[in-house]
C-alpha cells in the first residue's frame, strides 16, 4: 500500500437532478459546459454516473458524455461510471479502451458495485441477484485489461460466457486507471482490493469525528488487497462531498434553494442521516452542517470541512464534490470557481509560500512604521549656572576646580 499523498486532488462528480420541466438537451450541455469549465480551472477528475428509468436523471450513457467532453477539455480526467449488470464485459473493455485511446490517456473507468434498486426490478431481479453478476463482471473486466493471453469464463449468474476473448486495443498508456465505485456498506471496497482498483466511495465524506465511513470504507479495501496480493494506493481513492460557496453563507444558502428541495426529494432513502426529504431549504443545509456531510457556506468554511474530511479519512486522494443542481448553471459555475481559487489553495498547501512572504512582508512595514527603540542622545539637562567653560591652566599644585564634562562658573561672590 502506498503512503497518504503529499497534496490531494480536487475534482467533480456530476450527479444533477435534472428538470423534468426544463430541456433536456440544455441540461446536458450544462454538464459539458461545467466539465469544461472544470478544466480550465485546473481541477483534477470530471465524473459521471449512469442513470436509467429516472427523469429527473438523464445521463444514461456516460461514456457519451466523455466522448463528447473529451473533445473540449485538454488536461482533466474523465470519468465514466458504468453499470456492469446487463453488459457483456467484453463489449464494455472494448468500449473502455476506446474511450482511453479517444482522450489520450484521460479516462477514469468507474464500475459499479451497487445496484439501483429500480433497474433491478425492472430487468426482474432482487438487489441480491444482480450483486452476483457484478462480482463476476468486475471479475471478467479486469481480466480481459490485465490479462495478456485470451480470457475464458463461464459466468454462472449472468447471462454471458467469455471464451478465449481478447480486446482489440491495449491502454493508451501504461494501463487504464479502473476504480470501483462503491455506496454504503456493500461490497465495492472488497471488490476493489481484490482486483488491485481503485476506490471511488459515494456518500463518505463526512467531516465529524463520531463517523469513521470514509476511513472504514478505505481499510476495507487495503485488507482486501493484503488477502489477495495486490495493492492500495491512496492516490486511486475519491471520496465524494457535497460542497457549495459563495461570497457569504447567506448568499450561498439563497442559492441553494433553487434545487436543494428537490435534490431532497429525489434522493429518498439516500440521503445522509439526519435529513429528510420534506424539509425545508434552511433545514436541509442546518441538518448538512450538523452531520458533517457537506458544506453550504464561504470558502473559509468549506476549507475546514474538507480538511476534516481529509484528516478524518487518513488520506483521500481525490476529493469530489458531489454536483447535485442544487443551484441554477450561473451559480453552480461561480461556486467552483471560487471553490477552485479560494479553498484548494489552502489545502494542496499552494497559497503557504504566497501567505508565508505576505506576512514577513507585513511584519517588515510594522516594524519599519514603528519608533525606533535605540536611545537617542538627548541633551544633558543644565544644573546651575549654565555656562559650559574650560578651565584655565593653573600653575602646578593649583586644585582644579572642573567636575566630569562640565565646570560650574564661580560665585560672584
């Protein structure tokens, strides 16, 4: 396992409640407008997750999304989250590999080891059936990108064979970064240390010292990969938040009430304990402060939480904020660009040399302004008669009447 990494990366996992109401095709150009303007920010990973039979997300494909991101982006990573139930594995590397060759070397290949109940009970099966057929999924993915020689398995939950199956392109680089994407308490964490992945754990960021999920989730997968011969790196871990800034709390939570509420809603039985659907937008944000599970604030407020989160955790490489439309486009963008300019700095430890030489700066005018200390010569106050003289020369033996520095005039008597 590697060591905890000297500066976290920052970046965003699209996960926006859409409008049923609006249209949807602005709405998915919102998503490459905000990936976009991610990247000229210089934030680090750009995510998004598969949704099926939901309107209110309409992001069924994300290797679409990455595609089409990957040609206005130049330097962020791009993450697709697939869902491995109902695909053939094979098809999914190929589709993987071409995407990795199609950004130079910038896709994050995110599988799913959490079911959505509802495209469980629309293909007709339980949560518990379909975690079978993910387990052998990931299983028969990491062998096809991993393995040299042709891959054979016979699947016995899902409903494919492999059988001396090889992909049709290699990485683009040295090989594909692959994190399994894990929810909760199910099994991704396993999933990943067994097959040496990366982690992407969704709903673990949380900032008070009673919850250990991000730090727990993590130890899960370090124990899986010491059973198993493979490694850790803390550099492949992401931890999802819930973060939005403003100029002041007050302005940051006026903006949130333009789809807090319905973020709520939707969310259901996935929220974060302690919020509940029907509450109001103060509420909601109240209740987020409390757990510890986001940040509805200024830049100084998001910089403590996630450097609690990152302390809580032992060492997050990534931290994701979690894009849930809370606010409308305009908002959304202002808030990751003050996020990006005012709140990374302090954490990757890029504003320390700036501030360190702003404050020897400071410290030099204030003693520069400051009266001087040393003592000054002041004249010595007069006693007596005040004439200064010297004596005449006297003939030898004649006492001298001259005291120190300065004589005294004789009595005019």
């Amino acid at each position: 396992m590697t060591g905890t990494p000297a500066r976290p990366r920052f970046g965003l996992y699209q996960h926006a409640v859409h409008r049923p109401d609006h249209d949807p095709t602005a709405q998915l150009e919102d998503g490459l407008a905000l990936a976009e303007h991610a990247d000229r920010l210089g934030l680090h990973e750009v995510w998004w997750g598969e949704h099926r039979r939901t309107s209110w997300r309409l992001v069924a494909d994300p290797a679409l999304m990455v595609a089409r991101a990957a040609a206005v982006t130049h330097r962020v990573r791009l993450g697709a989250v697939l869902t491995i139930a109902g695909r053939h594995p094979a098809v999914l590397a190929d589709t993987a590999l071409q995407l990795d060759h199609l950004t130079r070397g910038r896709l994050l290949l995110g599988l799913s080891a959490d079911p959505v109940p509802a495209d469980a009970a629309a293909a007709g099966q339980t949560v518990p059936e379909v975690q079978l057929q993910v387990r052998e999924g990931i299983e028969a993915v990491s062998a096809l990108l991993h393995e040299r020689a042709p891959v054979s398995i016979a699947a016995r939950h899902a409903p494919w064979r492999l059988h001396a199956a090889r992909p049709q392109l290699r990485p683009y680089g040295q090989d594909l970064d692959v994190r399994v994407v894990a929810l909760g308490a199910g099994p991704g964490p396993e999933l990943a240390g067994r097959f040496g992945h990366g982690l992407l754990a969704t709903g673990s960021a949380a900032a008070t010292a009673a919850d250990e999920h991000a730090a727990d989730t993590w130890q899960r997968a370090v124990a899986a990969a010491a059973r198993h011969g493979t490694a850790a790196a803390h550099d492949r871990w992401a931890a999802v938040g819930l973060v939005h800034v403003a100029a002041s709390e007050a302005e940051a939570r006026r903006q949130v009430r333009h789809g807090i509420r319905r973020w709520a809603a939707h969310a259901g039985s996935a929220l974060p304990a302690g919020l509940t659907p029907d509450a109001d937008a103060d509420t909601l944000v109240d209740a987020l402060h409390a757990g510890g599970h986001g940040v509805v604030g200024t830049p100084a407020m998001a910089v403590d939480h996630v450097a609690r989160v990152l302390d809580r955790s032992g060492g997050v490489g990534t931290f994701l904020i979690e894009h849930a439309g809370w606010a409308d486009p305009e908002d959304a963008h202002a808030s990751l660009a003050l996020f990006a300019r005012a709140v990374v700095p302090h954490l990757t430890g890029a504003a320390r040399g700036v501030l360190s030489d702003r404050a020897r700066e400071t410290r030099a005018r204030r003693r520069a302004a400051a009266p001087s200390r040393l003592l000054t010569t002041t004249p010595t106050p007069p006693r007596g008669i005040t004439r200064v003289h010297r004596d005449p020369v006297r003939p030898a033996g004649e006492p001298s009447r001259r005291r120190g520095r300065h004589a005294l005039d004789p009595s005019a008597d």
